[in-house]
C-alpha cells in the first residue's frame, strides 16, 4: 500500500498542476477578450470560427481540471481518514502503480472501466 507521506506529496503535485493550468486558461482568456475587443471588426469568418473552437476547446479543458480537483479534493479526504487507497466501490485495494500514475483514482482499473461504461 502506497505511504501516506508520498501520496500526499502526489497529490499536492496534481493540485498544483491543475491550480498552474486553470491560471494560466483564465490568463489566456482574459488576452482573448482584449484581443477579441480590438479585432471585433474583422469580417472573416474563418478567424471568428477558429477563436470560437479556441474558446471551446479552453471551456472543455477548464471543466476538466476542475473535476481533476475535486476528485484531488475527494482523495485528500480519503487520505485523511485512512481510505485512501481502496476502491470507493468494492473497498479493494487500488494498486500502487494506478495510484502513482492518478493519484485521486478512486477505484480500480476494472471496477472504473465498468463505471464509465455505464
């Protein structure tokens, strides 16, 4: 079973990953806005197509992050209450190397390939 001093340094890695890029998307954000002001004018529609699928894409990544953040919010929990490691639905141990790779996994490789499959 993974040490608890070494998942937390695991998470505390991932919250500061997902905390550094949603910065960054809100930064990036913010010069399109200011870019998008200035450019309002333009006529072609091939940029507006390709500045509003830049949009989407930023929209998409953003919610993702923030789910990667709660799920690391969800592990710290875990962690604090001596749960982390096992597998939210069958109480299995989740292997070290799942754990290393996601950090927040909360469930096994088979038990989360079945709950996505639902």
């Amino acid at each position: 079973m993974i040490d608890p001093e070494h998942a937390e340094q695991l998470l505390a890695r991932e919250r500061a990953r997902v905390e550094n890029t949603l910065s960054t998307l809100r930064e990036f954000g913010r010069g399109n806005l200011e870019a998008s002001s200035l450019d309002q004018h333009l006529s072609e529609s091939a940029d507006q197509a390709e500045a509003l699928t830049q949009s989407e894409i930023d929209d998409a990544l953003a919610e993702r992050l923030r789910d990667e953040r709660q799920a690391i919010t969800a592990a710290e929990r875990r962690l604090r209450d001596g749960s982390y490691g096992k597998s939210i639905e069958s109480g299995e141990l989740i292997p070290d190397e799942r754990l290393e790779a996601i950090p927040w996994a909360e469930r096994t490789v088979e038990e989360q390939q079945r709950y996505e499959g639902q």
